[in-house]
C-alpha cells in the first residue's frame, strides 16, 4: 500500500488538551509542552495534533475513552504563530500533523469543548 499523500499546508492544526495544563500555560504566559494525555513533549518529542474534527474524534475514540470529557479542551492552533515545524506523519493509514516544539499560548487562536463521550 502506498504511504498517503501528504496534505496541503494547513493554516490550522487541533490538540486535544487537558484543560488544566491549557490553563496553566495560558495564565502563566509559558509555552504548552504537553504532548497527549499524561505525556509531556519532552517525553514525546513532539505535540500529537489532528488535522481536522474527523482525525480528532478518531483519536477521542481510540484514546480517550475512560476520560471525562469536561476535563479535556480543544485547541485551535495558527500555525503561522509557532515557532516549532510541523511535520505530517503516518498512523496507521493516515498522516497526522506533529509540532516539534512548545505551542506559545498566543499561537491558540480558539479554544474549543469537546462533544460528550458516545
């Protein structure tokens, strides 16, 4: 199987978030360096991120299923505002977006409730 076409560079990117690290970074000023559920970018190497709500409810539904979803954001992130590349990689079938780097708050451009868990 061919590996997929990588994508049109995207002006947006979305990061399913626990809102208490988002507010953290946000009320502080510092840089959010959470890169998913329990795992830090530094443990990571990289912010997992999804390219659209359909990648997203794929990685809720694969993830995220014993989370309270009240206790989870999702952030709206400009990609024109980090300071980090982004690079498009394969998981499983698909490419999902990854920034190699610290998300500063002022590159969050919206801030987003997730839908209940189904």
């Amino acid at each position: 199987m061919p590996a997929p076409e990588p994508p049109s560079p995207q002006e947006t990117l979305l990061h399913i978030a626990e809102r208490r690290h988002w507010e953290s970074a946000r009320d502080t000023g510092v840089s959010y360096a959470m890169s998913t559920l329990g795992r830090t970018l530094d443990e990571e190497g990289f912010v997992h991120c999804s390219s659209d709500l359909a990648q997203v409810e794929g990685v809720l539904a694969r993830f995220y299923t014993g989370v309270d979803r009240t206790s989870l954001v999702l952030l709206v992130i400009d990609v024109a505002r980090l300071d980090a590349p982004v690079r498009y990689e394969p998981a499983g079938d698909e490419l999902f977006p990854h920034i190699y780097g610290p998300i500063p708050p002022a590159a969050v451009i919206d801030v987003r409730s997730l839908p209940a868990s189904r």
